[in-house]
C-alpha cells in the first residue's frame, strides 16, 4: 500500500503519535484533503498540552462544530449567489423599512439568488419572507432572550451559533453581497467588520449595499460622519469610500448587486499576479482605458489579459473565463473594486 501521506508536514513532537496518526488518515481518510485533516488531528493532540484549560478546548470544539455544520449546509448550494441582509429585530411588518427589505429580497430572489439571515424577526423576517423558504437561509445566535428562528425558512436551512464570530464567519464566507437595512448595534458592527475584510483584502470583492427608503436619512447620516471625520483627519482614503453604496429603492439594490457581476466573476492571487476572472474579453480600447486609469495599483508592469494560469489548471470549471492578470500592491482594496466597476461598464 502506498501511503496517501509520504512526509510529515506538521509535526505533534512526538514522532510515535506522528506515525500513528498518519495510518490512521492513511487508512480511513480519502480524497485530496487527507493532509489537512491530519493537520486537524494533530492540532486536536496539541490541544491537551496542560497549559491550555478546558474552557478553551470547550470553545475550541463548540466553534469547530459550529463551522462543519455551517459549511456542510451551505455546501449544497455552493453555486448559487447570495445576499446577506442585515438589520433590526425590532422593525414591525408595518414599517417603510421591513416593506423595502421584503420588496428587495423578493425581487432578488426571483433572479435566481438565495438571502441569508440572521433568522429573527423584524429586518431579517422581511429578508426571508421576501425570498421564501426555499431561498432563505437562517444564521441565528444564542441569547439569553430566545427566540425562535422567523416562520419562512425551512428548518433544513437554520443554523444556530453559540459564538458571534463563528456565526460571522459564515455569514461573510457565503455571501455574494452584503445589504444593510436600518438596525442598531448589532447591524453596524456586522457591516463595519465585513467593510474592514474587504479594505484590507481578507474577503473578495463584493458589494456592500446601505439601503433605506426614500427619504431616509439613517445611512446618509453615517455618510456624513464616514466623510466629515474619518476621511477628514486621514483615518480612511477616499477610495475606500467605494466599498459601499447608499441607496434609496429596492430596484436600485437589484441593481447594484446585478451590475456587479455583469462581467466580474471572482479572483484569485496566483504567486505575485492577481487573476481578475470575467465573463467576456474586454476590448483593446476598454483595456487601454484601465491600464491608464489604474496604473497606480501596479506594484510593476501593466495589466495584460490571458487565458487560464497554470496554477489554475485544477479549476476546471473556470477555465473558459478570460483573466485581466497583473502586479497587484495589495492594499488599494477601493480602488480594486473601482476597476471591477470599470469593467462592467
């Protein structure tokens, strides 16, 4: 028998525990993931080292459990779009609010994408309700005042978590877009925290949609306070206001989130090169007009078109998509996003 793992990437410190548990995988485990579990395995020995305690070994195996159940949900479903809707529990079925967050994931949901919530009532019941229960995912939270997960999800589609970043972490890993709708803290630190991966390149570009009714004045306020005070004294750049929109429809949402991937597929870093994937070549003109307008992201060279990299060949799926390849400086994140917008003109 040949062994699934010939050389020990990551070590327990004991070499008979090493060699035991490599068997083990060896003997039970399949597929192309076999070294990562083994990894898992070890980590698991490490743990019983005597200066880690109980409690964080029970936040340990409550938090891993919490994510397996979380990717093994979603993983049905792994091809179909997303929008994440956040917003207050406390908004009554009467308010303009719920009405435009009801209208927008019905609209949304008829353009074959799937809403998660955070299953509650209020904001995230209108997400669900707008979509139905076969397009709706249920991300709920433990808390002392319980309640139970909003009628219109189905029950194969509610998770709930004991920990707020096992729960985020699923919110933002499966989420093709983001919508905000009025709510309090809970709604801006999700917001907040999703804004700070994408300025910082820890999630993949996506759009982040404020959306209010006519008239409202909630996120144009935040606007105002983002741009007066943090932007002001230099605590932003100008191009990470590019990471969000304020909108005043549901139609608008839609669209927003539509225009986004009208030619933009996903990304991935391959070596030094970032691979820009779209759905149609762009022009000679239309690639002019970006390595002019974004040369200030290039840490050397230009941005050049190409078919598949090498490095990408295991991807097979993706493999017709035509890539803008080039030297990315890894920190403009807004203005990435702006040449994402360029290129769905």
């Amino acid at each position: 028998m040949i062994d699934k793992i010939t050389h020990r990437v990551y070590s327990s410190g004991n070499e008979l525990l090493d060699k035991k548990i490599t068997e083990l995988v060896n003997e039970f485990a399949t597929g192309e993931n076999v070294d990562i579990a083994r990894e898992i395995i070890v980590t698991g020995f490490k743990l019983l080292n005597p200066g880690i305690s109980r409690l964080d070994l029970k936040i340990l195996n409550s938090s891993l459990k919490e994510v397996y159940r979380a990717f093994m949900m979603f993983s049905k479903y792994r091809g179909v779009k997303k929008v994440s809707v956040f917003g207050s529990a406390r908004t009554k079925p009467d308010n303009p609010n719920y009405k435009i967050a009801l209208e927008f994931s019905n609209k949304i949901a008829k353009l074959g994408y799937m809403i998660i919530t955070g299953a509650g009532p209020g904001i995230m019941q209108a997400g669900n309700e707008g979509a139905g229960p076969d397009k709706s995912f249920g991300v709920s939270i433990r808390l002392p005042f319980e309640y139970e997960p909003n009628p219109h999800i189905a029950k194969d589609k509610v998770l709930k978590f004991k920990y707020f970043f096992a729960r985020k972490l699923a919110f933002a890993k499966e989420t093709n877009a983001i919508v905000l709708c009025h709510g309090g803290v809970g709604t801006l630190d999700e917001g907040f925290e999703l804004l700070t991966l994408l300025q910082t390149g820890k999630s993949n570009p996506l759009p982040v949609v404020m959306l209010e009714p006519p008239g409202g004045t909630y996120w144009k306020k935040l606007d105002e306070f983002i741009k007066t005070e943090m932007l002001a004294e230099g605590l932003i750049s100008e191009e990470d206001l590019a990471l969000y929109k304020i909108v005043y429809s549901a139609d608008e949402a839609v669209d927003e989130i539509n225009n986004f991937y009208k030619n933009y597929h996903s990304l991935r870093f391959v070596g030094e090169l970032l691979a820009v994937r779209m759905q149609r070549e762009l022009s000679a003109e239309a690639l002019s007009v970006i390595n002019e307008k974004f040369s200030d992201i290039l840490i050397k060279g230009s941005i050049s078109q190409s078919k598949a990299l090498a490095e990408e060949e295991n991807e097979t799926e993706l493999a017709a998509l035509t890539r803008l390849v080039f030297n990315f400086n890894r920190k403009s994140y807004g203005r990435l996003r702006m040449l994402i917008d360029e290129i769905n003109k």
